[in-house]
C-alpha cells in the first residue's frame, strides 16, 4: 500500500486527478500531510468530508506511537522508542543545541550491516522504513516536544543508502518549501561506505551533509569492524567521496568511533592522517559507546586528545563529538534492543 506522506506534490496531483479532484487540491493535501504535520484526514477541514473519506479508505495515515521517552536532565535530549503501524519499533532521539533542535532519525527496522560494534546490527534488519516514517519521527517529536526542529541527521539505526530511494525522497520532501522547510544544508546522511550509491548520491546535487562512517583507515583492521568493507575498500570509498565533494561542493564528514586498542593508537593516527591529508574533509572523533553485547571499550580522553593533535599534523580538523544525554544513554539502538528482549 502506498504510504501518501511519501509522495511528492505531483504525485500527489495524480493521485487526486483520479479521484476527480482539482489539482489545488494537492496543494492543501500537501499543506495538511508536511506543514501542518496532520495525523488524521479528518484535521483536513477545507477538503469535502467525501474526499476525506475516499483518501481514507485508498490511502490510510498510520502515526507513530510513543512507547517510551527517556528524558536527559543534563540536557534534555529526548531518546523516544516508536511503535510502527505493523508493530515494529524505531528509535528517533532530539538533540537541542545552540544553533536549534536536532532529530537523529532511524530510516530502517532493523541493519543489514552487521558492524561489530553496533546494537542496531544484532537482530538484522526487519525492513526498510517509507520515506513518510522517516518525516514522521520528525513531525511527531515536533508535536510532542512544541519545539521546532531545524537540524535532521540520518544516523539511527538502519543503513539509508540501503534503502536509497526513500532515503532520498525523505530529504526532498523534509526541505520541500511548502513542507517543514528544513534546509538541506542542515541535514546530514550518514552512511556505512556502499560506493556505488554515494556516487548515485552526489548526482542527486542535494546540498545535505555526507558523513561517511570510516572507523579505520587501514583495509583489513576496517574488515574486521565493518564487514562492508569487504564489499569496497577503503581507497575505493575515498575515491567515492572525492567525487561527492567534487560533484556538490559539499565537504565530507567522517565518524571515527575510538575503540581502545582496536583503533586508537598512533599509528592508527598515522594512517587516517596519510589517507586524508590533503582531501577538505571533517573528521568526528566519537569515543565508541559500549554495547553490552559487545566487546568494545571506549578510548579515554587524553588518548582521544593525542588522536586528534595527530591528525592535526596532517592538516586535518578533527573534532571530539560533545556526548549528549549521557544520563539516558547505553548507545543507540540499545533501547529498542531491551524492549525486544522484554518480550514486549
Ligand atoms: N548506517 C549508517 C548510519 C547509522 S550508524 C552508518 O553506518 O553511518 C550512525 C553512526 O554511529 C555510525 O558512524 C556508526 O558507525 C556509529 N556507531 C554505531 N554504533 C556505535 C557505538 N557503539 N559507538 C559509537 N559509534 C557507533
């Protein structure tokens, strides 16, 4: 079944055309679905009740249900644990910051990635999410929290380059002016490194942030992390944001997750330094979150501070991601992990 809020305003046209309606009546659909985040057609008072009634029965609007919310009382980020229409939970979280508020949203059920460190990778992935679920973990935590967001990152659980086409369609649609309006230029994409879609990507000319998720520079340490990275190399993934950055004008942002002794040491420093100096670039230090499922021990400060002056050598600018919600965290993902071990 066609989830409506995925569609885009000409397509909407169609979909009224053959309900005999009026073209301009796409524009106020368009209006109720994104600007004015609607859960229901019967908020659609300037469409007639029998319109209402055949988009009902055609095309049904299914909402995310709140089933949890963990509230920082450092900060107030929000972690919520959404139920889908089919029963499935996502994770979205709300961020606040200086510049505004930012939501990391989830774009699958579920990862097929399989990276080692990762919580969203132990049960698989269940299925893609529709672009209209992505818009509205956005639209809910809006209506639930009062507040604006103005920043979007792609960077819960779920692959989006897995699941390109709504992926692309949910930053089309999330920047459209007669939608939420979010600036492309304040979203970010986060992706696992699969080559040929970033390629597919930077042809799409959206002015969104790439962040590619690297970890290592060294091939076969990045194997054994990432098992993506026996699909494509590490040479072919830098290639691959070399064209995005040359393709957009856009600068790329690379994670790295500081796993100690895995990923940490100077040489490790080294090789991310050589492989990168020289491409205008961001690197994200992040210090890894354990995941009790996992192994992984994060990096202590100082040895995350001699990581960075490192790179500096190299010319390149690597920041320490400020951690947000440290009283509600346990690292992403891991909340839907517990509710799916409780039987729920
Ligand atoms: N699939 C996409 C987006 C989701 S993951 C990607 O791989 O980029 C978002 C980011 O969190 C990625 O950089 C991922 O590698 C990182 N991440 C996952 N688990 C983590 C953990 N336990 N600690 C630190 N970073 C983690």
């Amino acid at each position: 079944m066609t989830d409506i809020r995925s569609l885009y305003p000409e397509e909407l046209k169609t979909v009224l055309a053959e309900m005999g309606e009026k073209p301009f009546r796409a524009d106020q659909l368009f209006s109720w679905l994104h600007a004015k985040k609607a859960a229901s057609y019967d908020e659609m008072t300037n469409l007639s009740l029998t319109l209402r009634q055949k988009l009902a029965e055609k095309y049904p609007l299914s909402n995310l249900e709140a089933v949890d919310c963990l509230i920082s009382k450092l900060d107030d980020t929000r972690k919520y644990l959404f139920r889908l229409a089919d029963g499935n939970v996502i994770e979205s979280v709300r961020m606040k910051y200086s510049y505004g508020n930012s939501v990391c949203i989830s774009t699958q059920a579920g990862c097929a990635m399989g990276c080692t460190f990762c919580a969203s990778a132990i049960g698989g992935k269940i299925r893609d999410l529709t672009a209209g679920e992505m818009l509205r973990q956005v639209y809910t935590i809006e209506k639930l929290t009062g507040e604006r967001v103005s920043n979007v990152v792609m960077m819960g659980t779920g692959e989006p380059l897995d699941n390109y086409d709504n992926s692309v369609r949910f930053i089309r649609l999330i920047s459209h002016e007669k939608g939420l309006n979010i600036s492309q230029r304040n979203i970010t994409l986060s992706t696992c490194g699969l080559v040929p879609r970033i390629y597919d990507l930077a042809k799409e000319k959206l002015a969104i942030t790439l962040a590619i998720s690297l970890h290592a520079a060294d091939n076969e340490k990045r194997k054994k992390l990432m098992p993506v990275a026996k699909s494509f190399s590490v040479p072919e993934l830098i290639a691959a944001a070399k064209d995005y950055f040359k393709e957009t004008g856009r600068r790329v942002s690379f994670e790295y997750s500081l796993a100690k002794g895995e990923n940490d040491s100077d040489e490790d420093a080294r090789a991310l330094g050589e492989l990168l100096a020289g491409f205008p670039c961001h690197v994200n230090l992040i210090p890894i979150n354990p995941v009790k499922e996992r192994h992984f021990v994060r990096s202590g400060h100082e040895q995350t501070v001699n990581f960075q002056n490192k790179l500096e050598k190299y010319g390149i600018n690597g920041t320490i991601r400020r951690e947000m919600g440290i009283d509600i965290d346990g690292a992403c993902g891991q909340l839907r992990r517990a509710f799916y071990e409780s039987g729920s």
